[in-house]
C-alpha cells in the first residue's frame, strides 16, 4: 500500500510541469523594396496551425526580436502569416500632407495598410526548430490611400 501511495504522488507531480510550446528564437528586418528600413510598427508572426502568435516592436533600423510568452523567447516551430501594424497618435498627419517637417519621416516609413490584415498580407515566415533570422520587403502605402483610417485632408 506504501508503495501504491508514493507512485502516485510521484504520477502527480511529475504531470505538473510546463505546458507552453517550445519556442525558437527569432532575429530579423523589414525594410522596403528599396533597402531603406521600416522605422516603426509591431509586426506580428501567427502560426497557420493551431498554437500561440508571437510579436515583436520594429526599431527604426526596421530590426525586430519576436516574442511569444516573453519580450524575447521567439516563436512556436512552423509555417507562419505575417502582419505589420503600424499606429499613429492623434495628432498625425496622414500621407500625403507635408505641414509639419517631422511628418515627412514617418511617412516614408508608412507601410501599405494590406500589410496589417492577416487575410491580405502576402508575407509569411517558416519557422525551424533552430535559431532562425528573417528579413522582409514590403511596400509603401500610396500617398494617394489613407494608412492610419482617418479621413484625407484636402490639400490648400
């Protein structure tokens, strides 16, 4: 009867242990067709099966680590979508007007708004059960479209 009752404590705690997925690490850039780099947004790798997203903040040399259950820890094994959300405050100005001279920066950097929609962004990633580096091409967003879902100001 000892022995019954160890064994199963020992079935118990043995049960008890981490349940998340292995992640793996990831390291990688987006920049646009003509090398420059995107400078801000929080790109975001979503598993195509089933399992946990994981993100990361895009610096303004357009690096990015991923992310799953910590700032740093990557991301599950496998094939992936991937999406770029790019917000802006209030008080930006949307593509296309020039009034202020800081606008001019973040505009260049404004990346085509299908990139942000899971169901629209051609971009997708494969991630190996290894150290793994992936580096993206995106597309501006028209000067003639609206990025940040504001409505267009009309030029003077």
């Amino acid at each position: 009867m000892r022995f019954c009752a160890c064994f199963l404590s020992l079935l118990l705690l043995s049960g008890c242990g981490d349940s998340r997925p292995s992640t793996f690490p990831v390291v990688g850039t987006v920049e646009f067709a003509d090398g420059t780099p995107v400078r801000f947004g929080v790109i975001e790798f979503i598993p195509e099966k089933s399992g946990p997203s994981a993100r990361g903040k895009i610096d303004q040399q357009g690096r990015f680590v991923l992310g799953t259950f910590t700032n740093d820890d990557g991301a599950v094994a496998g094939r992936h979508g991937v999406v770029i959300v790019q917000h802006f405050s209030s008080g930006a100005v949307p593509p296309g007007d020039h009034t202020h001279e800081s606008s001019h920066t973040e505009e260049s950097s404004v990346v085509d708004i299908r990139f942000s929609q899971l169901g629209l962004s051609p971009l997708s990633a494969t991630i190996e059960e290894e150290n793994n580096e992936v580096n993206l091409r995106v597309e501006r967003a028209s000067s003639q479209g609206v990025q940040s879902g504001s409505p267009r100001r009309s030029q003077p």
